[in-house]
C-alpha cells in the first residue's frame, strides 16, 4: 500500500495487518505543547507482540517481527507488494543486507534465518545458540552477518558471545568472546572496521573486525546496556541502558561526553541518517528524539500502550518506526525536522 507523505497530517491512523487489511480515520489537528506531540501516527496491527522492526536501505520496506514467528514485510512504495514470511519462533531482531536484497530474522529458537526478500526464499537456517538470538546486524559491504546472545554455554568457551557469519556460505567465522552476561546488541561502524555489542553486563564493547579482537570496553553504565548505535560518521557511539541513560562516547578513544537521562529504563536506540538527531525509547511506553549534538530534546512521541521494544529511523530520515511489544503494534511517527526538510 502505497501512503503519500503529503496526507499524513490529515489521518488519525493506517491499520495494516499482515492479511494485507487497511483501515483508515480522519484526524482531528494535533496537539501540541512545546516539544511533546500527541497526534496518533500511522500504526501497523501485528496481531501478536511486536518485537522487531527494519527499514530496507532501499526505502521500499518496512521489515516487522512478531512474537508468533512472523515477519510481515509491509510495502512503502506503490511498486511493492505485501508480503509475510513464517519464520516459526519469535522474531528478537531484523536487519537487511545494504542492498536490501537480503533479510536475517533472529529467533527465540535461537536459529537466525535470511532470507531473499524477492522470492521469500529461506537461503540458510543457522543454529548458534543454545538461547535465543538478541541481535543482528550486516557489515556495510554485506558480506558478514553480526549475532548477538546468551547461549549459556560458557564452559565451551562460547558463551555470551558475538558471532561473526559468512553470507554468502552461512558458515561461522569467529566467535568474538568478552561479555559476562547476555550480549542484547550488536552494531557495525559505517567504514565496517568496527563493531560495537552492548550486554547485562553494563558494558559496551568495541572490537577490530579484521582481527577479531576486543579494542576497548566501555563502563559507566550502571545496568545492562540494551542498546548501541554508530553516528553516521563513525566518530561517535550512543548507548541505552536499563539505568534510565543514553551515554554518547567518542571514538576512537571512547571517551564519556554526555549522558542524557530518561524516566524508565532504554531498550532502543537509533541515530538519523543524517546525524542531527538521536531515538530513544524503553519502558516509558514514549519515543524521545533527541539533538544529537547539544543533547536538548526535540520532541516526545505518544500512543504505544506497552514497553517499547524496537527503532529505526526510515532511510531518508523523515520517519522514525517503533514496535511496542504487548500493544502488538508497530506505529510511524513523522519527524518535521532537519532530514525531513531535506527529503
């Protein structure tokens, strides 16, 4: 289904459900009150806990994960068509090839799975743990595949481990080891030479790819880190925690610049495509954007009904998508900011 942006203002909600049902409300004019916005965005109805979410880089899907094992891969141009994938688990996380042609979907039966997004086709089944998979994420040239977990087999000398796959022959290249607890993140720098995971064990940790080699590890969070994510230009990392605080680190030192603070414990984070602007969100049921640079907040996203679980800024940055887990809905809120004025 195809959805001009130009109308947005005008619509209360677009329920799609993964049989492909739409509906549709006139709005009244949204409210306002300094940063906070209270009008109702378009909400996508997955019919089981929302879990996971992806936009392809290609700016033509929206990947969702539910706690029922399906992906639904929701259309955002008029040349594509909506599609579900039976992934068989709960959905953990989702993430696209850089060229969008292929999608990993990590399980609760701690199988990760990619997929061909144009036939739909299931090209490997991988088994890396005996728990299930928190994370993934795509090296920039898309050739290696990143998983976070805890598969508790520490005695093997595995657990709580980053995983590096190969994609093109499914099989595994190393196993990154470091973390004491359940890795919950994984992420990789823009240039691919770097790879951020975040943990329980209220670190993050910054690993040289090509060696295969923890660099630094990041402390000052004072519970486990649920999230990272890389600023466009590499030269800074962001970080969620259970503590309630966003911290932005420098690289490559991984020096401490600023901690923002929140009302409840993060579970999400994501930085536009642009760089200007930071997302947050976590058991405070909100969506916070942030500026990235002076670290002032922008504007505070309500609706979800439940703990959020998942972001993604859309790729030309004038989107920002959120799952909301148990309210089983997967709503887009439009950001007038600095990407959406240069779309």
């Amino acid at each position: 289904m195809w959805i001009n942006r130009r109308l947005w203002p005008r619509l209360l909600c677009v329920t799609l459900t993964l049989g492909g049902g739409v509906g549709c409300t006139p709005a009244a004019s949204g409210i306002q009150a300094g940063a906070l916005s209270t009008s109702l965005p378009p909400v996508l109805n997955l019919g089981s806990a929302a879990l996971a979410l992806a936009y392809s880089p290609d700016g033509r899907l929206l990947a969702t994960g539910n706690g029922a094992g399906q992906i639904g891969l929701a259309p955002l141009t008029a040349a594509t068509a909506q599609r579900s994938l039976a992934a068989g688990s709960a959905v953990n996380a989702l993430a696209f090839s850089p060229d969008s042609q292929l999608l990993a979907s990590a399980g609760g039966d701690g199988r990760i799975r990619i997929w061909e997004v144009g036939t739909g086709r299931l090209r490997f089944a991988l088994n890396p743990a005996t728990y299930a998979v928190t994370s993934l994420a795509f090296s920039p040239d898309g050739t290696q595949l990143a998983s976070g977990s805890g598969d508790n087999t520490a005695l093997s000398g595995t657990g709580n481990s980053v995983k590096l796959w190969d994609v093109d022959s499914g099989q595994l290249q190393a196993s990154l080891l470091g973390h004491t607890d359940v890795v919950t993140a994984v992420a990789y720098s823009p240039d691919g030479t770097q790879l951020a995971s975040a943990s329980r064990d209220k670190t993050a940790r910054l690993w040289n790819v090509a060696a295969r080699r923890e660099t630094r590890t990041l402390r000052g969070h004072a519970d486990h880190v649920t999230a990272v994510a890389f600023s466009p230009d590499g030269r800074r990392l962001v970080t969620g925690s259970a503590d309630t605080t966003l911290k932005l680190w420098t690289l490559p030192g991984g020096n401490l610049i600023r901690t923002l603070s929140t009302s409840a414990p993060i579970a999400a984070v994501a930085v536009a495509p642009g760089g200007t602007a930071i997302a947050s969100a976590g058991e405070d049921r909100v969506v916070r954007l942030w500026n990235a640079q002076t670290g002032v907040s922008l504007r505070v996203f309500l609706g979800h009904t439940a703990p959020i679980r998942a972001l993604a800024f859309a790729p030309n940055g004038a989107t920002v998508a959120s799952s909301g887990g148990l309210d089983k809905t997967v709503r887009l809120w439009k950001w007038d900011g600095e990407e959406q004025q240069q779309e």
